[in-house]
C-alpha cells in the first residue's frame, strides 16, 4: 500500500514543539480529513496544543506502507509517527 507522509509541527503550551508525521493512503487528497486526523491525535495527548492548519502540517512524501501502518489505517483511516517532543 502507497502512503501519503504529512509532515507536521505543533507548538505544546509549555513551548516545546511537537514532530509527527501524519500517514494516510494516498488516494486521500484532502487536507481538511488529514488536518481532522491530526486533531484527533492532538486531543489524545495530555497537554494543550495549538491549532493544527496547513502552516502547521503539510504533505511531505510517499512511500510503502509497513504492516503496522496498514493495521492503523484499516482500523481509524490514519497513522502517527512520533518524532519529536509527543511523549
């Protein structure tokens, strides 16, 4: 499976900035549904954010799919790579 790999920046409340690459299959073209996906994860985590846009996240590459990114995105449309400052 071809995935698309969005790269995305957010500011935490305590000024640390959050890395993590937001995966969708590459038939998704629109960036509102991936900014949504980004959204969720944000709200899973236990610190304020700020907002998630296209300044914020933006279409980075594709690539092959790992396993584990296939099982993510058949389950809930989408896959996070934590990256930096998302613990």
């Amino acid at each position: 499976m071809k995935v698309s790999v969005w790269d995305t920046y957010v500011r935490r409340e305590d000024g640390k900035v959050m890395h993590f690459d937001i995966v969708v299959p590459d038939t998704m073209i629109d960036p509102a549904i991936v900014y949504e996906y980004g959204r969720i994860y944000l709200a899973s985590r236990p610190y304020g954010t700020g907002n998630l846009t296209s300044e914020e996240c933006r279409f980075c590459h594709l690539e092959q799919a790992s396993e584990t990114m296939i099982q993510n995105i058949q389950k809930q449309g989408y896959h996070i790579i934590e990256m930096q400052n998302c613990e």
